[in-house]
C-alpha cells in the first residue's frame, strides 16, 4: 500500500486523522450545525471509532507480510529466494490488485449514491439536508441540496466506506495467502515446522490467531458503528430499518462477512496442525498397542508391569490428545471473538426486540 511507502505507523495515522478530521469537523458543527451532535451514529463513530479503525486498519496491513515471513522462518527446508519471491509476488498481485480495488470504490459509490438519494428524496431538513449545495431546484424539485457541513460528510462517509470495504476485501486475500501457503503442495509445496508441545500452545502457529485476534478488534470497532448507526435510525430518529438501504446492508455484512474473515485464515493452517498432531502421537499409539500385546502375552509379573506400563501411556496419550490443538488460537481467543461478535450487537437485537413487542402490543 502507498501509506507502507510514505512509513507511517499505526498510532500515527489514528492521530492524523483525529486532527485532521475529527476535530475540525466537530468545530465546524459546533459553529454551524450543532444538530450534527445529536445523530450519534456520525457524532460518535467520526470523533471515537475512526480513528482507532484507521490506526488499526493500517496495523493490520503492516502485520500481514510479517506473517508469512514468520511462517517461512518456520520452513522445514530452506526456500529458495525465487520461489520465496514469487510466492510474494503473486500474493502481492492480489492484495494490491488495481481492478478490483476499482470495482470496490464503484460498488461502495453506488451505495452511498443510493444512500444520499433516498435521503434527499425524503427531503428531511437537518444538518446533511436541506441546502444549496447540488440543489438542482425545478429540474429536480424532490432534491433539497446538502448543506455544506452535510457535503464535507457525503465525503467522509464514501471514504469511511472505501476504507472499510477493503479492510474486508484485503482480509479475504489474507486468507486466500495463507491457504495456498498450507495447503497448495502442487504449486508451493512448502512445508512448515509444527510443534505440537509450543509453549503458545498453538503448534507454533500463534501468530496467526495474533493476526485474527487483531481483525477481531477492527471487527469489534466496525460493530459498535452498526450498532450506532441502527439504534439512531430506529430510536433516535424513529424511522422504520428499510427506510436507509446502508443500515440492512451493514447488519447484514456484519453478521455474515465478521466471521468467515476471522475463521478462515485460522482454518487454512488447521489441516496441518492436524497432520502434525496425528504424526506426534502415532508413535504413542502404537507403543500403547505394543504395550497391550504383552500385558496379554506375558507371564503374570511382567504382564502386570506391561500393563503399568500401559495405563501410564495411554494416559500420556489422552492428556497430549486434549493439549494439542488444531486451530492456532486458543479457548480464551475464541471467548474474546464470540463477545466482539456479540456484544457490539446485542443493543441492535434489545432495540429490534423492544420495537417489534411495541408494534405487536400496541398496533
């Protein structure tokens, strides 16, 4: 990405843009539009959220290629430069792909074009609505026009989007990376060290979930504004959840999209965490079964020490066999994920539940 070029860090960018857009914007409402501070869904994701989605956004982009560098330092054989180059280039191909970055800005364009067309079709008068700004007066006598604090947000909210929108998409190729990487032995063929006794209790493989659990937090944040954006629709502004086709479609984005981006990439390498933690215990197994030969074949005092033996083994077995892990992340990780998931949202299920009892009880 060109911001990677320019060396900003994460914490940087959160900052530039709290002071670069968030202040000045809330300066700018306070003076001309102070309505701006009652729609919370804008009020409180430009001020609090953004900043910390960009800051985070951007930590996510840094740690991506420090994945796989990790995963290639884990490497059972030494990969060549030229295949270690053309894996990256062909990752690269994808991550920074013109065309589809192209197709995305077009399709979160439309949207936003769709959104800020039923809103002025509406023609609610308000701090967005209602201005000079694009107002096309008799060729278009349903447009109101933006004011100009509401076209400055026009802007923001196509770039919040933008932002967004490739945040998921890029997340994708992630996961699209580490499946070829594992499982492509065809084309790649790059077999990595699994250790399945690692003190991260993840084979080794912690830093994967590291990366998740980092998407986790974008997740959370991006929950929180759904969240806002639904309960000031519904509450705040009293109007019915199809009336702004952006709220359905973030909702439904979010509760579909948050956690195939968090699981996938986790699951690329659990097949072969999987293979490695048959492969550990297989000689186990197969000294349990020796083990058990001779406690039937022995005399009676060595087959009671075969069969010592044994119980001992097999209880090794099934300690390691519950120890081991499968999926690089741990019990506690995927507790953390589940109330990132959940907790952003249980407000907008408090409010569809509170509003559907007020419409069946009182009709």
């Amino acid at each position: 990405m060109q911001l990677l070029a320019w060396k900003l860090r994460p914490v940087s960018l959160g900052i530039y843009f709290f002071v670069c857009i968030s202040l000045p914007l809330c300066f700018l409402a306070a003076v001309f539009q102070p309505d701006f501070f009652h729609n919370i869904s804008w009020s409180i994701t430009i001020v609090f959220l953004m900043p910390f989605l960009f800051g985070l956004g951007f930590k996510y982009y840094e740690e991506v290629p420090k994945l796989f560098d990790h995963l290639f330092e884990k490497a059972l054989d030494d990969v060549p430069h030229e295949k270690k180059t053309d894996f990256y280039l062909w990752l690269d191909s994808r991550f920074n792909h013109y065309a589809w970055t192209f197709l995305i800005f077009l399709l979160v364009l439309s949207l936003t074009l769709v959104f800020f067309y039923q809103k002025q079709s509406a023609c609610i008068q308000g701090w967005m609505i209602g201005g000079g700004w694009l107002n096309l007066g008799p060729h278009a006598p349903n447009f109101c026009g933006f004011t100009g604090f509401g076209l400055i947000t026009a802007f923001i909210q196509l770039a919040i989007s933008y932002w967004i929108a490739n945040l998921a998409f890029r997340a994708a190729i992630c996961y699209w990376g580490l499946y070829e990487f594992f499982e492509n032995r065809i084309k790649w063929d790059f077999q990595v060290r699994i250790n399945p006794l690692h003190p991260d209790r993840c084979c080794g493989l912690g830093r994967i979930g590291d990366v998740a659990m980092l998407f986790n937090i974008i997740i959370f944040i991006v929950g929180i504004y759904v969240s806002l954006t639904v309960i000031d629709k519904i509450v705040l502004q009293n109007s019915l959840l199809f009336d702004d086709i952006t709220v359905p479609l973030y909702l439904a984005g979010y509760v579909l999209i948050a956690p195939l981006l968090f699981f996938l990439p986790l699951g690329s390498a659990r097949h072969t965490m999987k293979r490695a933690k048959i492969d550990f215990l297989r000689p186990i197994s197969e000294k349990c079964e020796e083990l058990a030969i001779k406690s039937s074949t022995f005399t009676h005092e060595k087959s009671s020490a075969a069969l010592h033996d044994f119980f001992e083994t097999d209880k090794l077995r099934s300690h390691l066999e519950k120890e081991i892990p499968v999926w690089p992340f741990d019990f506690k990780s995927f507790l953390r994920f589940t109330g990132a998931i959940v907790f952003p949202i249980s407000p907008i299920l408090i409010t569809l539940l509170t509003e559907f009892g007020r419409n069946v009880l009182m009709p």
